[in-house]
C-alpha cells in the first residue's frame, strides 16, 4: 500500500536515503577502526571524568560526614553533661530523702523507745503500789481474824449474859418470853399500822393539794382564755302586741286565722288577758322560733288572713334554716373544724335553739370546746380532737325532740353513722359514765363540762330538783356508822359530817370522805364538783364550883 506525502517531504527523504548509500560506499575498514578508537577514548574519557566527580561527591561526603558526627559528637556531648547533671540532682534528692526518711525514722523510734521506758516505769510504780497494797491487806487481815476472834468471844459472852439477864426478867415479869414477844409484837404491829395509815393520809392529802393546785392553774388558765356573758339566753315565747286589739285579728273571724297560723307553725298560741302579749308553747325549739319571727312578722305588717300567714311562716322558716347554718359555721370556724358532715352541721345549728336549764346548748358545745383545748394545749395533748370532742359531746340534744332515747345514745349513734372517731364517740358517752374514758382527752372534755353547767349564771335549777338533791345528799352521809351530824352547806356545794370520836378514828376518817365521795358521784347529777368534809373533834367539859 502506497503511503502519500506532501512533495517537500518526499523529496527529503529521498535526499536522506542518497545521502545514506553515499556514506556507506565512502566508509572504509581505516574508518571504522579509527570510528571505534574514537568511541574507546569517549568512553575512557567518560569513566575518567565520572571517576573524578565520584571523587569530588565522596569528598564532599566524607566532610558532611565529619561535620555531622562532629556535630552529633557536640550534641551526644551536651546530652551527656546534661544526664550526668540530672543523674547528681536526682541523687541528691534521693539522698535527701533518705536522709529526711532515716530522721523521721529515728525520731520515732526514740518515741517509742521514749513510750516503752515511760509504760515499764509506771508499771513498775504499779507492781509497787500492788505489792505494798498486798501488804498492807495481809496486815488488815491478820487484824481481822484476830479481831473475829475477840468478838466470837464476845458474842458468846453476851449470849450467855442475854441468857442469864432473860431469866431473870422472866422471874421478875412473872411472864414467859415467848408471852413477852406477842404482847410486843402487837404493839408494834398496832403502831405499824396506826403510822402507816397516818403516812398514807399525809401522802394522799399531799398529792390530793398538789393536784388540785395544779389542776386549779390549768383551770383558770382556760376560763381566762374565755370570755362568754354570764347570764344565760332563756328560749323567748311571748310576742309582744303593739295594742289589745291586735289579738283579735290575730284571732281572726270564727278562729280562722290562728288556727291557719297554729297548723302552719305547729306551735300553740295562747291568747289571755296578759295585755299586749300573745304566748307561744311548743315543745319544738326550732317551731316555736319560726312562729315567733312568724308572727313578729305579721304583727308589724298589719295583714293577717290565712294565704298571707302560709307566706310569712314559710320565710320565716328560710330565716331559721339560714340562722342556724350560719350559727353553725361560726362556731365551725372559731375552733377551725372545717370536715363535719353536712347531717352533723345540720344538727349542730338546731343547738342555736336549744337550752338545758337556761343555758345555750350551742354556745354551751362552743364553750367545752375552747376550754378543753386550753387544758390540752397546757398538757400537750391533742387540742384539735379536745375541739371535735368537745363540740359534739352534746349533738344528741339537737334530736331528742324527734327520737327515742336520752341525748347521749342518740348522739353517739349520729356521730357513728358519721364516720366520727372513736376518740368523739368515747367522750359523747364518758361525759356521763356510760363508759369508762380510754382517751386523755376524754377527761378534759368532762371536765370543760363541768367547768361550762357549773359557772354561775349557766344553768337554772328548779327547787324542787334542788330540794332533792341536799337531801339526796344529807341521806347519803348519814347511812355510815358512827356519823352524828350531817350538813349540806354552799348551796350543796359542800357536805360536812360530824362523827362520834369514840366510833370513827382519826385513820377511818379518810376512808370515810373517799367512800362518801364515791358514792356522791354513783348516785346523783350535779354541776360542777361537791367537797366533803368530816369532823372529828373530842369536848371535855367540866364546872368550877
């Protein structure tokens, strides 16, 4: 296959192929031999001159050489001084510290060595001490046995002179000695006893004075916390009239009116010759104080007939609802009771109305409350539950009026049903005897009990109830032998006994004020607290003629 070029390079090509053959035929074996010498020397030449570059590079190289070991020299040099400097500092520090380490060493044991020849000195001052207290006890004892001795003997010299002094008192008594020790055990036994119910009086008048000094503190203590009027709220029943004529239309045509307004109220209304006054009898607290608002009500607005008397009582009642449930949340909040039931609140403002001889059961319940959570707070006890016990300890009297039964029944099973504590429903009970207190608190409730019925002003008593009970009281102190007299003194408040000195000694006297005491508090009821006194006293009389 043809390969075409442009002209000018054909032509050179063929120029170089010419010229190629021309000096192919010119050469010659001369030519080649002297070709070949040429290439020799070249090349002789070349190793020559290479050899003296190797010489100067290996020059050049033997002195980087030496300049770097002498460099490294210096430099191995410096390091050396170096680790030889860190070698001595680090064996001075070595040699510092064993020597700090050796003192420390021989310090303490010159401590100990001090310590161990201090401990052998005092144990040797010990074994001293122990040896010459040796002695001395050998000394002692040898004393001893030799004194044993001189009193053995004595002994027996006094047995035998005991012996010999008995007889002749026995000769001289005309009594035998056996006779001798009863008589005189007797005696002593008698004086025993006559000393130790003398030592029991003395103790029990002690403690009896140191108690009620005592209890006579927390007492005033809470009676000053609490400030309430003495005179007692009395259940009003007599509406008053601004003329006569009013009763008539009280009246109304043929009775209409006031038997309307009897049927609404379910209260009595007694219209007499009282002028200006109609009565209102009821055995309801609550009733008789809604016919009361009721017929204020009516009396002031003039407009009496029987739709608008069946309007006014039934505000009326509205207004006794809201009185009592706001008198109950009063008192719920000044003693801070904030989780009573809804029934038991209920109950609590019927109180409001309620009176037990003239005085306030509501404020009544308020009143041992606050009083027993004074004594509490003096006997860190739990005031919170004094409050609740003390406020429902009465809450059975809201209901007598609807049920069966006395108020403490009605009231425990109410507080029950409640879900009240046992610690309430054991004061609801206590408070009365019906069971015995488990709960100190308890005591402090009946005690604030008594404090509220017994203040003066509190409570009215009728006479013939207190008639009954001084002489209740006079038949009880009388019914024990050896009594004389009998007085009930202080409005029953104090019982004095006169006993035959020849009956009742001066030992059965005490006894005889405890069982009389005990049997006051099993047999009657009575506000606050009755003293007894007994009197034993011996008269001689005789004339000067």
């Amino acid at each position: 296959m043809h390969r075409w070029t442009s002209p000018p390079v054909f032509f050179l090509n063929r120029w170089f192929e010419d010229w190629s053959l021309a000096v192919l035929e010119s050469i010659t074996v001369p030519t080649i031999l002297l070709a070949i010498a040429g290439l020799v020397a070249g090349g002789v030449a070349g190793i020559l001159i290479e050899r003296r570059g190797l010489r100067r590079v290996r020059s050049r190289l033997e002195s980087d050489g030496r300049d770097i070991i002498e460099s490294a020299r210096q430099e191995a040099g410096s390091l050396r001084k170096a680790a030889e400097l860190a070698g001595r500092e680090e064996a001075q520090r070595l040699r510092e510290e064993s020597t700090r380490e050796a003192e420390r060493r021989r310090t303490e044991l010159e401590r100990l060595e001090q310590r161990a020849l201090e401990r052998s000195e005092t144990l040797e001052r010990k074994l001293e001490t122990i040896d010459q207290r040796q002695d001395r006890m050998d000394r002692r004892r040898e004393q001893i046995e030799v004194e044993r001795g001189e009193l053995d003997t004595r002994a027996k010299e006094l047995v035998d002179r005991e012996r010999e002094l008995g007889k002749r008192l026995e000769k001289i008594a005309g009594i035998s000695r056996e006779d001798a020790r009863s008589e005189l055990m007797g005696q002593i036994r008698d004086q025993a006893r006559a000393d130790a119910a003398q030592h029991v009086r003395e103790v029990r008048e002690r403690a009896r004075t140191e108690a009620e000094r005592e209890a006579r503190k927390i007492i005033s203590q809470a009676i000053e916390k609490l400030s309430v009027d003495h005179s007692s709220e009395a259940a009003v029943s007599v509406v008053t009239l601004p003329s006569d004529d009013m009763k008539g239309r009280i009246i109304g045509r043929e009775g209409r009116n006031i038997r309307s307004f009897e049927a609404a109220t379910g209260v009595d209304v007694v219209v007499d010759d009282t002028p200006e006054a109609v009565i209102l009898s009821c055995f309801d607290p609550v009733r008789r104080e809604v016919a009361r608002l009721a017929m204020d009500h009516l009396v002031g607005d003039g407009r009496i007939h029987p739709g608008r008397i069946e309007e006014v009582v039934e505000k009326a009642r509205e207004d006794v609802q809201r009185t009592m449930r706001q008198a109950a949340d009063e008192v719920l909040y000044e003693l801070g009771i904030h989780d009573l039931h809804p029934k038991l609140r209920e109950v609590l403002g019927v109180l409001r109305f309620r009176t037990s001889y003239g005085q306030n059961q509501l404020q009544h319940a308020h009143e041992v409350a606050l009083i027993g959570a004074t004594m509490a707070a003096e006997l860190s006890l739990d005031t919170q539950l004094v409050k609740r016990m003390g406020l429902l300890h009465d809450i059975g009297k809201g209901l007598t009026h609807e049920k069966e039964g006395s108020h403490v029944e009605i009231g425990y099973d109410l507080c029950k049903q409640c879900g009240e504590k046992d610690g309430v429903l054991n004061a609801i009970r206590a408070h009365h005897d019906e069971e015995p207190a488990r709960y100190p608190e308890t005591f402090l409730v009946t005690a604030a009990d008594a404090i509220s019925g017994a203040r003066p002003g509190a409570r009215r008593e009728s006479f013939e109830h207190y008639v009954k009970r001084l002489e209740k009281l006079e038949e009880i102190a009388s019914s024990w032998d050896g009594v004389e007299k009998v007085y009930a003194i202080q409005a029953g408040r104090e019982i004095r006994i006169m006993v035959t000195p020849d009956k009742i000694s001066d030992e059965e006297m005490a006894k005889l004020s405890e069982r009389t005491a005990r049997r006051i508090e099993n047999e009657l009821q009575y506000p606050g607290q009755i003293k007894v006194v007994v009197v034993r006293e011996s008269r001689t009389v005789d004339f000067a003629r």
